[in-house]
C-alpha cells in the first residue's frame, strides 16, 4: 500500500481526496519541489528547502510549516519501505480550496498541501546513454525561476520531443538557448562550460548550482552566457542537469549531432565528481 502525506497527515494514496474548487486544479496556483533519495540520505535537501521558500515567496502562498519539508520527505521514504533503495519525493503547495475568483480569497485560506515518494533504479556509476533531444522556441512565461505547477508548454513541448523520438525538449528565446522542459542544460565549446546565466527565464537548478561549483573546483572555466543557436555547430560536448537524472549527455539536437555523439571528457568528469559527492552513494 502506497502512503502519501495529505495536509499533515500520512495516509493511503488512494484514500486521498482534493476538492474540485482547489486553486491548483483550477489555475495551477501553486508552486512544487522535488528532492532524491540516495539510499540514506537526500542530496543538498537545504537547497531544495531554500528553494520551496523562494517559490512560495515569489506566488504569496503562505505554507507556515516550509522547514517541516525534509522530515515528510525522509518519513515517506521510512512508511514506503524505501530507506535502502534510491527514491524522489515529490511536494506540491497549493493556494487551497476556495469558490473560483482570479484574485486571491478574501479570507485566511489553509493551503493544501500533498507529498509522495517514488522509487528509483540505482544505476550506480554506470554513464546514462546519451540523449537525442528537441530544440523549439520557448513560450514559456516570463518567471520560469518559479517552480510553479503551471508546466503546460513545458509537457507540450516534452510530448512533442517523444513524438519525433528524442528524451528532452530544449528551448531558445529569440534565437539564445534558455533550459529545457524538466533540465538545465549545459554546452562545451573550445573547453569551457557554457549555460544561461539565472534569470527570470530559466529555473535555478540544484543540480546545475554544484555542476558549476564542482566544474570551477576542477579548474574548467565556466561562462554564464546564453548559447545561441548559431553555435551550436561549434560545440563539442552537451549535457543536461535535474535531480533525478544528474549529468545526462545529449547526441544530438534536432537530427543534428552535439561533438561526436558520445560522452564528453568534461561530461564525464563532472558526472563522476558530482557522484562522489553522494555520502552514502554505494556506486
């Protein structure tokens, strides 16, 4: 039986019920967060803490138990019986349930609140095949550093990337390349590390955060800098970032391949060191 976490309670998942006037269901008014578990512990869950903050500050949306976050996830993990095992947990924060206006309820409103935890195959060392992905213009709003629930163009574009057989979906912004639908992503060219510098367009990724901090340890030069799509025939290596997939390197954008197809020297280099950093990462 699979337990969830339900407005402070732990419950069956299937015994769950969210009302049909929640403002998450009615205008993706909410914000989530997503964490990995590494058979004992999560990887840099204060980030992902400070993170939900940001985003629940960012909407207005007052969840007054935020630090409570890391101890629903790890006792997800402990009620599904996956503490040994390699897991996400996922939380999403909405505005709570109210008659349907634009504007905010005029009245104290407690938000809904709703977790779950899923296993995950521990791959251990072994480097990810490397990826074909999409390149479509993005159409995304303007505040894509919020971690918001409104995700439409985002699984639009995620679809469209399966339908012409490719894993992930990048987008550019008036020709420079921003993220992609669920990653960051990340360019080499002539050995330094390229990717969009934070902004409003693009998602402050914890993973891309410790690529960058690990990649400046290891002495590679790193460039903020949007990656038009002019250059994509310079680039040598291509990878993309997110929580749960880590350092997974790209084959080819749209038809054409990134380098020579395969892993990169400074792809595989950051996988590796990112890895390690893992306490109690049994690979």
């Amino acid at each position: 039986m699979e337990i969830a976490f339900f407005n402070g309670k732990f419950l069956p998942k299937n015994e769950i019920r969210i009302s049909p006037d929640d403002r998450g269901f009615l205008f993706a008014d909410g914000i989530y967060e997503v964490v990995k578990w590494y058979g004992g512990s999560f990887f840099d869950m204060e980030a992902h803490v400070t993170r939900l903050k940001r985003s629940l500050r960012e909407i207005r949306l007052q969840w007054l138990e935020n630090e409570t976050f890391p101890d629903i996830a790890v006792e997800l993990v402990r009620q599904n019986g996956l503490y040994e095992k390699h897991a996400m947990v996922y939380i999403q924060v909405t505005r709570g349930a109210a008659p349907r206006t634009h504007h905010f309820p005029d009245y104290p409103l407690p938000p809904t609140v709703y977790a779950f935890v899923k296993e995950l195959p521990d791959t251990g060392k072994i480097m990810p095949d490397a990826i074909n992905v999409l390149l479509k213009e993005d159409i995304r709003w303007s505040r894509c550093d919020i971690k918001s629930v409104s995700l439409l163009p985002n699984v639009i574009g995620n679809q469209e990337a399966r339908e012409n057989g490719c894993m992930e979906c990048i987008f550019a912004r008036n020709g420079e390349i921003t993220e992609a639908s669920h990653s960051n992503v990340f360019f080499v060219i002539n050995g330094v590390l390229r990717t969009h510098p934070e902004s409003n367009y693009i998602l402050s990724g914890i993973t891309r955060k410790n690529v960058i901090r690990i990649a400046t340890e290891s002495g590679i030069m790193v460039e903020e800098e949007a990656l038009h799509e002019s250059e994509l025939e310079n680039i040598t290596e291509a990878f993309v970032t997110n929580t749960t997939g880590e350092v997974t390197p790209i084959k080819t954008i749209n038809g054409k391949t990134a380098g020579d197809g395969l892993p990169g020297r400074i792809t595989i280099l950051l996988r590796e060191k990112f890895l390690s950093e893992i306490p109690t990462n049994r690979r």
